[in-house]
C-alpha cells in the first residue's frame, strides 16, 4: 500500500510485512504515522503492531518486583530528623 504524506512525500507501508520505507517501524518496533494512516485505510487494529515490550501490561511487570507491599503504619520505625 502507498501511503501519501502532506510533507515528505510517499511512503510505501507494508502492514503483513512489518515495513514502511520511513524505516521507523523497523527499528523501534512501534508504527510510525505512516502506518497509523495505513491501518485507518484498511480497517485494521495499530496496537496489533505494537511490539509487546512497549505494551503497558508489560512495561508495568519491570516493576512489580521493586516495591513491596506497604506494611501497616503500627509497625513502621519512627521517623526522626537529624
């Protein structure tokens, strides 16, 4: 599919492929703009070609092992300045 820009021109967006001539889409693994317009064209889903390390269930997992749970306030140490 070739998709036109309003700036740079033509892009040629291959949405099976995972390719646009832009480049972006191959080497951050997130759909450039040209793809955005590609899949409104087609009727197809973007966040299908969202890599899945960029998805939120997944970037919040690198998370969930830094912080425990907060224990209750009674057996906090106290706090002291100084």
């Amino acid at each position: 599919m070739i998709q036109e820009t309003q700036n740079s021109g033509r892009f040629a967006v291959c949405l099976d492929e995972l390719g646009c001539h832009c480049g972006k889409f191959q080497k951050l693994h997130l759909p450039c703009s040209q793809v955005f317009v590609a899949c409104k064209y087609a009727h197809h889903d973007f966040e299908e070609h969202i890599a899945p390390m960029y998805r939120l269930d997944q970037v919040s997992k690198v998370y969930e092992s830094f912080f425990d749970k907060l224990r209750k306030e009674d057996y906090w140490p106290p706090y002291t300045t100084g």
